[in-house]
C-alpha cells in the first residue's frame, strides 16, 4: 500500500497539523516519515499508526491502485 501524498496533504491542512506534529503523533521521526512517503509499498500496520494519529480510516489515506 502506498500513502497518497496528496490526501495527507489535505487532512493536515483541515488539522492545522504539519508533518513533523504528524510523525510525532505516529511515533516517528520526520525523516523516517519523509522515507515513508517515497516508499512504493508501506506495510498495513505502519498505515493503520498513521491513520490513528490523524483520526482517519488507512483507506482514507492510500493510493488507489489502477
């Protein structure tokens, strides 16, 4: 599963929340969230920490694959 970078965008944008509070919340450092953001494939519970600490569903938060 690949996060849409797009679509976290947007939810901090509704959260006032930038990346370094995001990674923060998830329990990561911001560069091992910037890796996370480039990677092709993240595993589901990596997803599901980030989804949590943004109060969101994981599939609000993924790619859809074509």
């Amino acid at each position: 599963m690949k996060l849409d970078r797009r679509k976290l965008d947007l939810l901090l944008a509704e959260q006032t929340m930038t990346y370094t509070e995001m990674a923060r919340e998830c329990g990561l450092g911001y560069s091992n969230l910037h890796a996370l953001l480039r990677r092709k494939s993240n595993r589901p519970a990596t997803i599901g920490r980030i989804a949590d600490a943004l109060g969101v569903e994981p599939w609000e938060i993924i790619q859809k694959e074509d």
